[in-house]
C-alpha cells in the first residue's frame, strides 16, 4: 500500500508511479508513456532528462550544494540574480530575493510591499488588492491574496480579510459588455475600489498577467495592464507581478507582462525558473522599492532555510542559460500559435468547448454544459476531472483547473506541454484531447459537434 499523501481523496484513485521522463514523455513502472501534457503543473518547462542541466547540477553538486544565506552568498546565486535583473528590466535594477516555492514568492512579495510603507514611516497601508479569480498560493498569507474559493473555503477564518475585484473575464465579463467598447470597465473598477477602500491602506495591488489554475487561463484584453499600472502610480499603490506561472518564457515572452510593456514593482517568479530540476522561486524588487528598505532596516524581514541554496541556484541558472542558447522564447511562440490553431480546428466544434484560449504555451479549455448560453456544469469540476482521468488513460496529462467567472463549479484544463515539443508530437497531444473529450460528451449523454 502506497502510504504517500499525494492521493487526492476526490478522485479516489492512486496515482501511477513514475519511473522516467525523457524529452516531453514520463514513463511509469510497467512501462505505460505519457505525453506531459501541461509539463507538470506548468512547471517543466524544458521537457525532463535535459543533459546540460543534469550536468550543471553534478557540478555544482561537486562544489557545494548548501550554505546558509545569512553566511555565504555564492556564485550561482550572484550570477542568477543578475541574469534575471538584466531579463525583468533593461531601465531599472531589481534586487532577487530566493525562495523554494511560488506561496512564498508571492507571500515574500506582500511582506516586501508592506515594509516598503512602513521604512516611509506609513504604518497604515497594510492590505493588498487581488482580483476574484486568481491564485496565488497556498500558504495563507499567498491564500489570502487568492481568489479561489475551493482552496481557500476550509481557512477562511485565519485569512485576511484583503478586498478584490473582478477578473478581467472577456468569455464571462462580469459587466456583460464586449471589448473594445467596453472601455475596459474591468480596468476602471480597480480604481472605483481603491477609492472605496482608501489608498491610504492598501499596500499594493497583485494579478497574474494570465491567471492560470483559477480561471483555466484568463488573457486580458490589451490595455488593462497599461490603464492598471496608471492607476496604481496614481494612488501610490505598487503593483505586483505574480509570474510564478506565465514567467520565464511560457507565454511567448520572458514575462507574462511583456506582452503589453509594463513593468511591475515587485515581481514573483517560480514553477518554471528552474523547470522543475529543483525547487526554486524568487521575488524580484524594483530598486525603487529596495531604495527605502536598504536606508531603512538593511533588510527584508523575510527567509528561508534553503532561500538561495547554490544547488537550486545552479539549476535555475542553468535553465536561463539553455532557454537563451536554444531561443526557446521564440519557439514558444511559434509552437503556442500552432497549438491553439490545432486545438480550435479539432475541437471547437465539439458541444462541451465552451472557449479555448491563450498565449504562447500557456492554452485553456473552457468546459460548458450548453455552449449557446456559455452555461457552467456546476458540478465541482467533476467533468474535469474525468476528462484529466481519461486522458491519463489515453497516455495524456493534462492539468485541472477551474472556471466560471466566480470559480464555483466551472471546468477548465490547462494545455502547457514543455517548450521543445515538435509538431508531430503537438498532432499526437490534439489527437488524444479529442478523442478523450469526444468519449467524455458521449459517457454524459451529448453527442453534438463534430
Ligand atoms: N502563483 C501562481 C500564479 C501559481 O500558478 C502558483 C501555483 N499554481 C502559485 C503562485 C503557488 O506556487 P507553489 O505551488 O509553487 O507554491
């Protein structure tokens, strides 16, 4: 008996046991392939058994692979951080502050915006304005940032109480008007809150640039980032990035904001920094949010044990440096564009696509009961979960994530494979979806769609 508690009771199932991965493919003990479908949880980026990062880390290995921050800085470390301060912003310095998880990197994002208040003397501002839906992490400062009901339902009583407003939901907008004439209403409600919370308490305002496990991958509409990030230097609120998902070139651009050129104060990296080779994660800090902290304390009142470990730092490095040498941005991109293609072509027609939609190889699948009036299941993902079921099956995983404009009862997947995917493989990932989705509508009596 497996006594792991990687089980997830819902689904009442064990999970297969890993015994491989080699390119985009995991292999299990008797032998079954699976195309890793969503790279993990849109994690490993560069597919699994990359020999140059195996070897980048057998070096470091050989070197050291701890040393306590507040004792040693390291090489790797020192050279990460500067690689990814010349990545995040060619006019203005950030400082990398290592973590091992995406919670902390966001959760270290809060503190940082809180202090940066209080080194000014400003004790007042202390909440931070999320959007409903949104995930940023499961500890409960990063849970109380998150608007995701199902992971936050069971703790709500030890979270902050921390004001949100509406996702920018085009497929579901929450002000059922359509983009461009819209005039981005989404964008204009940060403000109306800000005014009605008072800016004088609000710290900072956090969004994922495409929010990922929460929504089944909500692309804004273009210039909700440039009106946002107005607004917040209007009322002296920093904005935070959480990358942790669309960073380090998963959409098509190193960071998910590049594709509308802005730039946040703080920024929360993870998942994909080191591809999964190690844990590892980071929260970047503008020098203009350093500047007081720095003439202030001297330091960030925050850290791990492994914060920085020369290990995870070589892996993380190492991953950066192949990501350049191999121009895996640019294949992103194209690899992105020919997915979403595929995917709309095959399956668009089906009854149960609601939307599929996307940036670079980042890619939702909106499940819906009737398509006409976008209608949800309102099942509590159980037509997710079997459609992430049969797939697996099928040799396919893909990765659970929720919809629906309150994220109550909404299905969605998320399709994210590993950056090195070639066509025939990508051919081979829309073949499986579609049969597996074509199963799903017969298994709950629809036929329609071709
Ligand atoms: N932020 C975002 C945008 C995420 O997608 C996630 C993980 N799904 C997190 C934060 C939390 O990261 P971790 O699971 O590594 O703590």
């Amino acid at each position: 008996m497996k006594r792991s508690l990687l089980i997830k009771p819902t689904m009442n199932e064990q999970y297969p046991t890993v015994s491989y991965g080699k390119g985009i493919y995991l292999y299990d003990n008797k032998g079954k392939r699976y195309i890793d479908g969503s790279s993990g949880a849109v994690t490993a980026s560069l597919g699994h058994g990359v020999y140059e990062i195996i070897k980048s880390m057998q070096n470091q290995a050989n070197k050291v692979s701890f040393v306590y921050r507040s004792q040693f800085t390291s090489e790797p470390a020192e050279r990460l951080a500067e690689k990814l301060n010349k990545l995040v912003d060619a006019d203005e310095d950030y400082w990398s502050f290592f973590v091992n998880s995406g919670s902390e990197a966001t959760e270290t994002a809060m503190k940082v915006a809180i202090q940066y208040w209080q080194e000014q003397g400003n004790f007042k501002k202390q909440r931070i304005l999320s959007r409903w839906v949104s995930y940023h992490g499961i500890t409960l400062g990063a849970l109380s940032m998150s608007g995701h009901i199902n992971r936050r339902e069971r703790f709500v009583s030890l979270l902050e109480d921390y004001p949100s407003v509406t996702a920018p939901y085009c497929y579901r907008c929450s002000f059922d008007k359509t983009y461009p004439t819209c005039q981005l209403m989404c964008a204009h409600e940060v403000e109306a809150a800000i005014k009605r919370i008072g800016a004088d308490h609000i710290a900072g305002f956090i969004a994922e640039p495409i929010i990922g496990a929460a929504g089944g991958v909500i692309v804004p509409p273009d210039g909700y980032y440039q009106k946002v990030r107005e607004i917040c230097d209007r009322y002296n609120i920093l904005f935070i990035a959480d990358e942790v998902m669309t960073g380090i070139g998963r959409t098509g651009k190193m960071f998910g904001l590049d594709h509308w050129g802005v730039k946040a104060d703080i920024v929360a990296l993870g998942k994909g920094m080191s591809a999964g080779f190690t844990p590892m994660a980071a929260t970047l800090v503008s020098e203009k949010v350093m500047k007081p902290i720095l003439e202030g304390s001297n330091s960030i009142m925050s850290g791990h044990t492994y914060s920085a470990n020369p290990q995870s730092a070589a892996s993380a490095l190492a991953v950066l440096e192949y990501i350049e040498n191999n121009n895996l941005v640019d294949k992103v991109k194209e690899n992105g564009t020919y997915l979403l293609k595929r995917l709309k072509e095959e399956l668009s027609n089906l009854e149960i696509i609601g939307d599929i939609r996307g940036k670079g190889l980042m890619i939702g699948v909106e499940f819906v009961s009737d398509k006409n009036i976008k209608q949800s299941f309102h099942n509590n993902g159980a037509v997710t979960n079997k459609i992430v079921k049969k797939a697996r099956e099928k040799g396919l995983l893909i990765y659970p994530s929720s919809a629906g404009q309150d994220g109550v009862g909404g299905d969605a997947i998320i399709i994210s494979p590993p950056f090195i995917i070639l066509k025939e493989e990508i051919e081979e990932l829309v073949s499986i979806l579609m049969e597996v989705v074509s199963d799903i509508q017969k298994e709950l009596g629809l036929t329609g769609g071709t």
